[in-house]
C-alpha cells in the first residue's frame, strides 16, 4: 500500500476474486438483465415483507458469491457490507447466520465503494485472505424511510431517481485473478446546499465531481486513463451537473463516462423517471455488467464513482440541506 495525494492509495495484489449480483423484476427486466446472476419476478421476493425481501436479496448474493469462489465460509475472515436501512437491519439480519467477523458501513449509495476500500486495506494490513463485501437496497424500503410509504401514492417529479431493488456481493481477496482492485480515493463530504430529496442527483453531483478531480491529481493522471468511468448514482440530471462542474476545472470526459443509474434501466419504457439509484443500483452495474466486461476485455481499467446522498429524513424537515459523498475504487485487469 501506497498513499498518494491528499486522499488515495495504490494498492499491490489485492483482487477481486469474484462476484455476484442479484436483483428485482425491474432490474431483472432492463438492458442489463443478462448480467445478473438472478432476479425474483416480484419485488417481495418470495417474502413476507419488503425488509425481508432485502434480506433474502442479501442471502442469495453471499450464497451465490461462495459457490461462484470455491471457497469455503470458513476461509472468510471478514464480511463488511451495510445497506439503507436504519441501524443496517437488512445487513444485519442476513450476515447473523454467518459466523464470521463483521463490519457495518453506512455511506448511503456509496456503500458499495467505501465496502471494498476497507476490505482492500484490511487484506493489505494482513487481517486475512479473503473479505466479502455486500451492499444493498429495496426501493420499498427506502422509499418508506426516505420519503413516503408506497402505500400514500404521492406524486414524483421527474427529477426523482428510482431505488433500485438489488444486491451486489464481492469476495475482496491477496490470492491471484483476473481483475485487481490497483487504488482508490476517498472522498470528502462535499454539501452544495441543496435539500430537495426528490433530486439527489443533482445534490451529489459535486461530491462525485471532487472526488474525481482529487483522484486525478493524485495519480497525475488525466481521465484517459481509463476506459470507463462509472458514477452511480447521478443519472439524468446529476450526470450532466457532473460533466459541467469537471468541464470548470479543464477536465473533459469523452465517451468514457456513464452512470449507472442511466445503464441499469431503460429511461424511455420503463418508469424510472430520472434513472436509478440506491446502493443496490452501482452494486448490480459494477459487480455484474463491468466485472463480465473487463474479464472479457471490454474494458481493461474502470474507476467506479459511487456516490452517497447523507441525509436524513428528520434533518431534512428541520431544513436543513443534503451533504453528500463519493469515495472511487479501481477495477482493472490482470494478468492473471
């Protein structure tokens, strides 16, 4: 390990030995449904309840990551994960069945990146071989803890991003394969005092755009350097704030910028509004349509974005605004 800059680290043999995603009839349904590697044909998920349907999202992620591994639950030495629920509860509730040491994160969307920053520095500062990450979310769920119960039936602008239903689990590991975790930024809090919850793209997209600026300064690096840059989750209307914030600073994304909140559906059929979200939403683009990409060739380097809109429900009714936050993660080929 290697700090570079203000805010990154270079890393050296840490891998991302497999993954697995999973995810709901919608999901399932769009443009990148081929790259799941399971999707339930109703949003409860054969369960009794949304909160138990983010759970069973949990389980069949973990359980499908382990037989995609070959490795045994006992070569596990950590798993770090969380999700959008108070206090973590899905996380919780799906890892208790697992006995094996476990780290909580909450960094709202952008659980998925700060997840495999700390397992890639726990395997560096020789915790263990292996650490799993999980990140997920429910649009039922968060839609009732974020804004209102699916129940009331208010009315949404189209400045509103749906949350995705889905999970997006990664087994972080020092033992050889074909993609390699080379560095990552953290990012800073970045708040543009904005407090409309209906459009989180846009109160994100200066975080995503800092944090990018600060990983490009670090490395020295221009965004050439990669093949795609992922943000998640911006959409519509945040993704264009972003290019217009870099183009301020010099820096021009060609046709190797996306967001996963614009790849995960199909903007013009299914109702999504300004595209998706949530921590599920990169989860499922990241660990399932880039991870088949580079191992194909596709793409030989990505840095993933995710990005996380910290606010909470009460803080928001108090008047307060939305700080947000983006930490970056590397995905890049080996030769392996």
């Amino acid at each position: 390990m290697k700090f570079k800059g203000k805010s990154s680290v270079e890393l050296n043999n840490i891998y991302l030995a497999a993954s697995a995603v999973v995810c709901g009839p919608k999901e399932f349904n769009g443009p990148l449904g081929l790259y799941m590697d399971k999707g339930f044909d109703d949003i409860y998920c054969n369960e009794e309840s949304w909160e138990k349907a983010e759970i069973s999202l949990q389980l069949n992620s973990m359980e499908i990551l382990i037989r995609k591994s070959g490795i045994l639950k006992s070569e596990i030495d950590c798993i770090v994960g969380g999700d959008l629920n108070n206090q973590l509860a899905a996380t919780n509730y799906a890892v208790r069945k697992y006995d094996i040491p476990y780290l909580g994160v909450y960094a709202a969307c952008s659980t998925c990146t700060e997840a495999l920053i700390i397992a890639s520095t726990l395997i560096d500062a020789g915790y263990g071989t292996n650490v799993l990450t999980i990140a997920s979310s429910h649009n039922s769920t968060s839609e009732r803890q974020f804004r209102y119960p699916t129940e009331y039936g208010g009315q949404k602008p189209t400045s509103t991003t749906s949350t995705a239903t889905g999970c997006g689990a990664a087994l972080v590991s020092k033992n050889a394969s074909s993609i390699k975790i080379s560095r990552f930024t953290i990012g800073s809090i970045v708040d543009p005092n904005l407090s409309d919850t209906q459009d989180m793209g846009r109160a994100m997209a200066p975080a995503a755009a800092m944090t990018l600026k600060q990983h490009l300064e670090d490395f020295d690096i221009t965004a050439d350097e990669y093949d795609l840059i992922l943000t998640g989750d911006l959409s519509k209307y945040g993704s264009q704030v972003f290019k217009d914030i870099l183009n301020e600073f010099n820096i021009k994304l060609n046709n190797n910028y996306n967001d996963a909140g614009l790849l995960l559906y199909d903007l013009k059929t299914q109702d999504v509004f300004a595209g998706g979200s949530g921590c599920g939403c990169i989860s499922l683009v990241g660990l399932g349509y880039v991870v088949d990409c580079i191992k194909k060739g596709i793409y030989n380097k990505v840095l993933l974005i995710a990005t996380g809109a910290l606010m909470n429900p009460i803080m928001i009714a108090q008047g307060d605004s939305i700080p947000s936050i983006a930490h970056a993660v590397c995905l890049e080929r080996s030769n392996i």
